[in-house]
C-alpha cells in the first residue's frame, strides 16, 4: 500500500495541485477539524468509488490512519484499483508534524 508521510503531502499541497484529498471519517470529526478535499466516510467509500478524480494522486484520510488504510484495502479488493495514497498516520500525526 502506498504511503506519504505528513511532511511530505503538506510541501506537495504547497507547490503541486495534482492530489485529491478524501476525508473517510464521519461528518461530525469532520468538522472538528480536517485538511480539505472531498468527504466521503469509509461506509460509503466503496458506492461513491465514481465521484474520485481519476486523474489525480488520491490521498485518503482519517484519524490515525487506520479507517483510511481499511477504505484502500476495501478498494483495492472490489475494484483492484492499486494507485491510491494512505496518509501515514492520520491527522494525529498531521497535527504532530505541521501544527506542533
């Protein structure tokens, strides 16, 4: 499975507008607090595969990293779509690296 580390997606959200950020966490963490991009929570993710760009780097995301693991496992199984990116770590780790 294909990763980025926080860091790492924040400098290429800075200089690159080639990533698509799916948020899988429900609406009420959402608005807690989130980094952008689309909202599509991990139950719906699979009946909503048609609503991802198709010509982006997709970066899934969720707390800590595990519900967006499951969302890529889950298409990657039904659809055999092998090109989507795991946020390492969650926005646990987000906050750690870019907020302090």
């Amino acid at each position: 499975m294909l990763t980025i580390a926080p860091i790492d997606l924040f400098h290429e959200l800075q200089t690159s507008n080639e990533y698509c950020l799916i948020d899988v966490r429900s609406i009420t963490e959402r608005n807690e607090f989130n980094i952008g991009g689309m909202h599509i929570p991990l139950e719906r993710i699979l009946n909503e595969i048609h609503s991802i760009p198709k010509n982006k780097k997709v970066v899934l995301y969720c707390q800590k990293g595990i519900r967006s693991q499951i969302a890529i496992q889950r298409i990657q199984i039904k659809f055999g779509i092998n090109n989507f990116i795991n946020l390492e770590g969650g926005l646990e780790a987000w906050k750690r690296s870019i907020i302090h």
